[in-house]
C-alpha cells in the first residue's frame, strides 16, 4: 500500500504542477486559461480573481501533498478543485459552448468528453489516496521501490498530461451521423 499511496501522491502532484506552471509560463498562456474560464461560464468581473485562485490551489495542493502523513490535505483540496473543474467541464458540454482547455496552457483542443474522463481517473486517484492516507500508511523503505514507483507515476502523468495530444491520435474527423451504427459491407442485412 505504500507505494501505491507514493505513486498516486506523484501522478497528481505532477499533474497538478504541470497545470499550475502551464498556466503560469507566460502571459499568453495566462490569458488563454482566463479566456477558457470565461468561456466556461465565470462572470467577468470574477474571472481574473477565479483564475488566480485556481493557480494558487493548485501550486498548493502540490506542496500539501508533498508533506507527510500521506498528503491528506492535499488530496482534500484536489478533491474539491478536480470537482469544480469537472462541474465546469460537464456544464460547458451541456451548453454547446465551444471552449478550449485550457488545463495545462494554451491550447486549441476543444473540451470534450475526455475531458470528464480525465478528470473521473484523477478523482479516483484523488479518493483512494485520501483513504489510503487516512490509514497511516508508512512511507515506503526500499529505494528501488521507490525509483520504479517514480517511473510508473511519471509515466502516468504525461498520459493525464498528453490527454488532448493522445485523443487527437484516435480521430478521424468522420461526420458521424446520430442512431444505430450500419455495417460496411455492401450487402444488406438478412
């Protein structure tokens, strides 16, 4: 259990500070993730206040889960922040708003279901880290363990990271018409 608590604890800490750095990389990527929240539905007045709230979460949810016993408090403010963000995601689908995310920086990827995706395995990361926090979990002993742990979790991150990059593999810019899914054979159906 410990490092699977190790594990979890990098994977979101490094999301997290790929998102608050991503955000923060320029005054472009700033105002592309402000622009993303507005388009999201946050008034204007609030917008730049939201935006540096949401910086400054989470920069501190990284530092929360760095520290011992287990990053509980860390994993409570992501769970609250992962959360707001996927209530956000799910209200601008709903809508039709075309928005970009805006997650790790300027971006050009529309939100879109992989979105919610993302953001559903980040929260049962989030939860089992709190429950396996919450147990007193001891740190982990054995350095090979522990560099192996590393591994497996930074490789984790940048598939949450690349989720846009990787989805954008997998389309095929085919129209898709709504109802049942027809065969491609050219012979009809007996």
């Amino acid at each position: 259990m410990a490092y699977a608590l190790l594990g979890v604890r990098l994977v979101v800490g490094i999301v997290f500070a790929a998102s608050a750095f991503g955000k923060l990389r320029g005054a472009e990527a700033f105002r592309r993730f402000e622009e993303a929240a507005r388009a999201m539905g946050v008034p204007a007045r609030l917008n730049r206040p939201v935006a540096v709230a949401v910086i400054l979460g989470e920069c501190a949810a990284v530092v929360l889960l760095a520290l011992e016993p287990g990053g509980a408090p860390g994993f409570v403010l992501t769970l609250l922040l992962l959360t707001a963000f996927t209530a956000g995601i799910v209200r601008t689908l709903r809508s039709g708003t075309k928005a970009s995310c805006a997650c790790f920086g300027a971006t050009t990827v529309p939100i879109g279901r992989r979105h919610v995706v993302r953001n559903g395995v980040l929260l049962a990361l989030a939860l089992f880290g709190l429950a396996a926090a919450l147990t007193g979990t001891a740190a982990p002993a054995s350095t090979p363990g522990v560099l192996i742990t590393a591994f497996g979790a930074l490789t984790g991150a940048l598939l949450v990271i690349f989720t846009d990059e990787i989805g954008t593999l997998f389309e095929d810019d085919t129209p898709r018409a709504p109802g049942r899914v027809r065969s491609s054979s050219s012979h009809p159906a007996r």
